[in-house]
C-alpha cells in the first residue's frame, strides 16, 4: 500500500498488488532487465483504493502522511494529526476509513510544514 497527501485536503491509499502494478515493479526491480530499465514506461494508476477526503480529518491542506503499522497518521496545516485506519475492501468512498485519534497542537507559531518520521524503542 501506498499513502498520499494533498494540498486539496484529501489522502489517497493506492495499492500496490494490482497484476499490471506488479509487473512493471518487477520489470524494475529484476537485475535481467537492466538494459531496458530505462526504457521502461511508466503506468499510469487513476483512481486510488481509497480516498479519504480530509474535509473529515483537517480543516486545511495534509501536507504529511506516514505509515504507523497498519494505520496512518496524517498531519495539516491547521496544526491537526490525525490517526486513523484505512478500510481496505472493495470499497473506494470517502467513509472507508476509521478515525482512531485526533489531537490539535495548541500552540501560537504557524508551523508551514512538519515531516513525520517514526521512531520505535530497540527492544
């Protein structure tokens, strides 16, 4: 699965399993290709799997999006994360997805752009 963020305030999951996704990503990834690698074209996904319309989630545009297991947390300019949960089915409607936590950072300062990065304790 792959997540985008939008200045349109929406977030977008595109999976990655589809036959003609696999094949152009083995087509890439095979070291037998290597000659035609650069000549491989690109395939164009129209519509995402899922599409979570940020109106729900933030009130400004997602500028940050970030894996967290099988979740994702989602970042806006007005200062707002989001976790929440994709639906994964056969579903692509805005409501397919699950809001688990959202929290607001009250502070003063503007903040233009934040990049989300996990780090998890060595156990």
């Amino acid at each position: 699965m792959l997540a985008s963020a939008s200045m349109d305030r929406s977030v977008f999951v595109w999976s990655l399993a589809s036959e003609k996704v696999r094949e152009q990503i083995d087509l890439a990834e095979n070291p037998m290709h290597e000659q035609q690698r650069r000549l491989i074209k690109a395939y164009a996904v129209a519509f995402p799997d899922i599409e979570a319309k940020a109106k729900t989630l933030h009130s400004h545009y997602v500028d940050n999006v970030q894996w967290y297991g099988d979740a994702l947390i989602s970042r806006s300019a007005d200062n707002t994360f989001c976790l929440w949960q994709p639906i994964i089915g056969n579903t692509t409607k805005a409501s397919s997805f699950k809001l688990l936590l959202k929290w607001i950072v009250h502070e003063k300062e503007y903040i233009w752009f934040l990049k989300l990065d996990i780090c998890r304790a060595s156990q």
